[in-house]
C-alpha cells in the first residue's frame, strides 16, 4: 500500500486536532501496552459482575486513560519511571484497556453465551477461549476500511472517543485534576470492595429484613431495598431518565403485572405463612411455574420493540452508510503516514473468518454455509453499527442480534443454538467494531498512528480473552447464571426470543400473550414518539430498553440503581462543578470496587467459607 507524504497532510485534519505531536513523540511502547492490558483486565473483570447483574456493561477507554496517567504520573514522582510518558502513549493505553475491557460483550459472554448455559449447554474454559478468540477480532477488520469514511470524511463526533481525547488532553495540561480523578476512583473502589466483602460474612447488610417492619407482602415480589456500590455506581452513570425508567418499569412488572397474571392463576405467587404470620415467596421468583417466568415475556417484548424500531428508525443512517462510500469530500486522502496496509485488515478478516466457521461448527453445530452467512451479514450490520456509534454513542449489539435472530428463524426453524450463535457472531462484530472506530477517532484527534492503535487494539483483545473467560467460568461455577445473585437479563431475552422463533406462541405461557401484544406496542411506541415529539416533551419519556430490563430483573435490582441515579441529581444540585469533574470516577470505583471483590466472593462460595452466622452457630 502506497502511504502519503507526511506534508501532504490535510489542513481540514490539522484544524481538527487537539493535540499536535513532537516528531519523535514516543507512541506504541511496552509499557503504555501493558498498562492497558492490565487496566482493560480490570474493566472486563467488573464488566462480567455489572453485565450479569444488570444487563449494561462500561466501556475501559476513560478509565484506562485516567487510571495509566495516574500510575505514570506516580513513577515519574518516584524518580522510577525514565522517560516521561507521553499523549500518545496515554492513547495507546486507552486503545488498548478499552479492547480488553469490551471483551465480555465482544465473546457473548453477557447475552448469547449465558443464554445457551440456561438451555443447558456447558462449556470448558477451552472451548470458550476458542469461541472469544475466533470472533472478537472480526469487528476489528470491520472497522478498518471504514475510518476514512466515517472519521475523515464525514467527521462523525464518536462522543466517546471525542471525550477521551480531551480528556487526555487535559492531564496532561493538568496534571492535578486527572489524580484527583484517579484518588477518588481508587479510593470509592476500595471502600465498595471493603463492603462487598462484609456482605459475604453478614448477608444481612446487603439486603436489610424489611419483614421485621411488617412488609413481608412487598419483599415476596422482589420490592425490597438492596445496598449495593455496583448498582449505585450504575446508577450514577444512567442518570435520571433511565434510573426513573427502571423504577417505572418495576412497578409495572412486580406491583401490576404479576398481581395481576397470580390472581388470574396464570402462574405461582406468594403465599401466607400461618404460622409465622408473614408472606412468603411461594414460587413467585421460578422461571418455569411462578410469576417471574410469566413476566419475563412482556419485558422482553419491549426490548426487542424498541431495538427493531429504533433501528428502523435509523433509515437514513443506514442509507448514508451505504451510499456514503466512494464520495469525494475535502480529506480526499489521509492524514497519517503510518495508515493500516490492506493486507493485514483483509488477510485477519480471511483468517477470522475460518476460525470463526471453524469454531461454530465444532462447538455448536452451525452448519458452515450458516456461519458464512452470519459473517457477511456481520459485517453489513457492523458497519451499521458505527455510524450510530459515531452519531449518537449508541451501539445497538441488542438490536444487530434481534435482526440476526430473525433472520436465523426463518433460514433455520428449531434451531436454538444456530439462532443464538449466529446472533453472537453478528454481536462480536458490531461491539469490536464501534470500539475500534472509537479509538481510532480519539487517535485521529490527537494525530496518532492508525497503525499502532491497530496493534494495540489486536493485543488488547488477546489480553480481555485470558482475563474475561476464566472470570466467567469461576462466576458460572459459583453461581447459577440467570438466578437470583446473576440474572442476566440480556441472556434471558436472547434465550426467550430464540425459544419464541423456534416454538411459536406455544412458548408463551398461559395468559401471556396479551401481555406481550402490549409489551411490543409499548417498545414500539416509545422511539416513535421521541422521534416525533419536540426534545423537550421527548426528555421526559422513559428508556424502553430500561423499562424492559425491570421486568426481567427482581425489583430490587431497579430500585437500586434509581436511588443511585437520585444520588447524582442530588449532587449536581449540591455541587454541580465536583459533580461534572468526579460523578465518573466515583461511579466507575464504586462499580469496580464491588465487581472485582465479587470475584473474592465466588471464589469464598465455592470454598464454602462460613458466613458470621455459620461461625457463631457452630
């Protein structure tokens, strides 16, 4: 591949930039590699507790890039580092830990993988490695040969990769803020990790009895309070309008609903204990028989309303993304001389792909014709997924995989693990895919070397591989995956939505299909209406994908992170500048701390340590 002459550099590019580099500026080193392998390690590590607690992951760029400048920033007051660490070797260390810590959506090990467990498929730490490492990098040669286009071109903002940007950017003009950042995420992350530990030897604290104040009948439908940093710090994160979402949607599913589908007889409730005096459980919380199964179905049915029509409603940025190509606009070339060759974009993609056939077909059967159609349309709905990527900061895996299933559930009726696998290809694709293409726009705003974040990014997946799968298989031997301590709600509505395309309304239980009816308007209606409505009556709709999520998760699960979210409105009231600097810094320690620390607790369970209780009894 012929590269460009360095002074042949666009102007437009140059205006573009935040940051001009030093000619011999150092970029691709060990240790700015490592750093973020390590950190990204980390992020996967509580991306598995997050996601499978509450269907959201977060991405590792931000924390990658505050966490690497901080230790840097350390060893350099130490008098230990050598030469000082560079922007670009901060962007590499953000390219690489957001790789590693998009992993565990990237392997499926959120949604397609649980999902399959639930249907009781069991798989070695082996074969999932085989399976992570054969389709994470498919959304990686994806995204190469759209840069130009979509970064150059076009200029999409790619709000997540912009704020990295500036975000380095600004440490390195001033070095204090970004260690007041780093100190208060460590320090919220050890006192989430302190607490999550307590909660193993006193369980208690976790979930205070509310039926010693006599509201035995709200805890038997999951509306009881949890004390949880995860869900907090997830709360803080979402933000009002999805905490309300969640609340909203908990009320409808546990307080309405599934009242509603007992009394009908529909499916298992709570009962009354004569002789404690109090409501108990009863088969509410089972799959198979109680309420929990029943309602199940209508969340799901808003989740996939809203991802079809939300992505329906993206036309336009569907036909931009198909007619876009090959237009002429003011950066007719590139701005870098260090671009990524054809060759190792296209000959990975070949390579990707027969591991990708390779693997599905050994691991779960899929015929390889099937496997070759999943990856071509991988790669269309890939593309599709950049450019929300870059024009809203949404990447809509959950809508991509609905498409797939569909498609899967007309080409192979009955087939459950080709409809789940199948979707997980395309999700691979289109999670990698618009994490690259956020990088690669913060490289481009700080004129890095597409080259080295390609690098980085290959090895930064390598490395969320070996950090993510053995997480994941201690969590699943620990636990029951898609249970009361992990619910997964993303795996239970990949797993509903493939049982529906392969059994029809036979898979809905008694009483249900109303509610899905109502479920599929309801997800339907909500995009529309933001669509149609002014932006100020629009802001005031509800999150269908979250008012979803609360049907499937227990209540409690919501009410957390809505009280979470109330804590960041009450601190942008309090102290709206220390809000706007440290609210993602505190959040993401408080998610960290207890997602790492929930680690320390599987790991106790299947030691079987004793609890406080146990100790004292005995």
């Amino acid at each position: 591949m012929t590269q460009p002459d360095p002074s042949a550099t666009a102007p437009e590019a140059q205006k573009e930039r935040l940051y001009t580099p030093a000619p011999d500026e150092a970029q691709l080193s060990v240790r700015a590699v490592i750093a973020g392998c390590l950190l990204g390690g980390v992020v996967a590590a509580m991306n598995i507790y997050l996601g499978l607690r509450t269907g959201w992951s977060v991405g590792g760029s931000l924390i990658a890039a505050i966490l690497g400048f901080s230790v840097f920033a350390g060893l350099g007051r130490a008098g230990v580092l050598g030469k000082p660490y560079t922007v670009l070797e901060a962007n590499i260390t953000q390219t690489a830990g957001s790789a590693a810590g998009s992993m565990t959506s990237a392997a499926g090990l959120l949604a397609a993988i649980p999902a399959m467990g639930m249907l009781g498929y069991d798989f070695s730490y082996l074969e999932l490695t085989a399976w992570a490492f054969a389709v994470a990098y498919l959304g990686v040669f994806y995204a190469v040969p759209l840069r130009r286009q979509m970064v150059l071109i076009e200029k999409l903002r790619f709000p997540t990769g912009t704020a990295t940007a500036e975000v380095i950017v600004a440490m390195f003009s001033s070095g204090g803020e970004a260690i007041r950042k780093a100190r208060a995420l460590v320090w919220w992350s050890v006192i989430a990790g302190g607490f999550t530990l307590l909660t193993y030897f006193v369980p208690v604290i976790e979930q205070p009895p509310l039926e010693v104040i006599g509201l035995s009948a709200l805890t038997v439908w999951s509306l009881s309070l949890l004390i949880s940093p995860l869900m907090t710090g997830a709360g803080i994160l979402i933000g009002p309008r999805v905490g309300t979402s969640l609340l909203l949607g908990a009320l409808a599913g546990w307080a309405v609903l599934g009242p509603y589908a007992a009394s009908q007889g529909w499916a298992g409730g709570p009962s009354f204990d004569e002789a404690q005096g109090i409501w108990v459980a009863g088969k509410t919380m089972s799959y198979g028989e109680g309420i929990r199964g029943w309602i199940l179905w209508p969340g799901v049915a808003i989740m996939v309303g809203d991802a079809l029509t939300s992505l329906a409603l993206s036309w336009r940025t569907i036909l931009n993304t198909f007619t876009g190509f090959g237009g002429k606009g003011e950066l007719d070339g590139d701005d870098h001389p260090e671009l990524i060759p054809n060759s190792w974009w296209i000959g990975g993609l070949g390579i990707a792909s027969i591991a990708t056939v390779g693997v599905s077909w050994a691991l779960f059967e899929i015929p390889p014709l099937f496997s070759i159609l999943a990856i071509a349309l991988s790669s269309v709905l890939a593309t599709i997924a950049v450019r929300s990527t870059g024009e809203t900061d949404i990447n809509p895996i959950g809508g991509m995989g609905k498409v797939t299933q569909l498609v899967y559930g007309g080409l192979a009726p009955g087939q459950i693990p080709t409809n789940l696998m199948a979707a997980a290809i395309t999700g691979a694709g289109a999670s990698q895919a618009g994490d690259m293409m956020q990088d690669l726009k913060t490289g481009h705003l700080l004129g890095a070397s597409p080259r080295g974040q390609f690098k980085a990014q290959l090895v930064g997946i390598g490395a969320g591989i070996l950090f993510c799968i053995p997480i994941y298989k201690l969590f699943d031997t620990a636990y029951e995956i898609g249970g009361e301590e992990l619910p997964a709600p993303a795996a239970h509505a990949w797993r509903a939505m493939a049982e529906l395309l392969s059994k029809g309304v036979e898979a809905l239980p008694v009483g249900a299909q109303g509610a899905v009816l109502g479920g599929l308007a309801f997800g339907i209606a909500i995009p529309i209406l933001r669509k149609v409505l002014p932006k100020a009556a629009a802001a005031w709709l509800p999150s269908a994908l979250a008012f979803g999520i609360a049907f499937i998760v227990p209540a409690y699960y919501s009410i957390a992170m809505f009280l979470g979210s109330m804590l960041l409105l009450g601190w942008k009231r309090v102290a709206p500048e220390q809000c706007d600097k440290l609210s993602f810094a505190v959040a993401s320690g408080l998610i960290a701390g207890e997602g790492l620390m929930g680690i320390v607790k599987a790991i106790l369970t299947l030691l079987e340590v004793p609890t406080l209780a146990q100790m004292m009894g005995g």
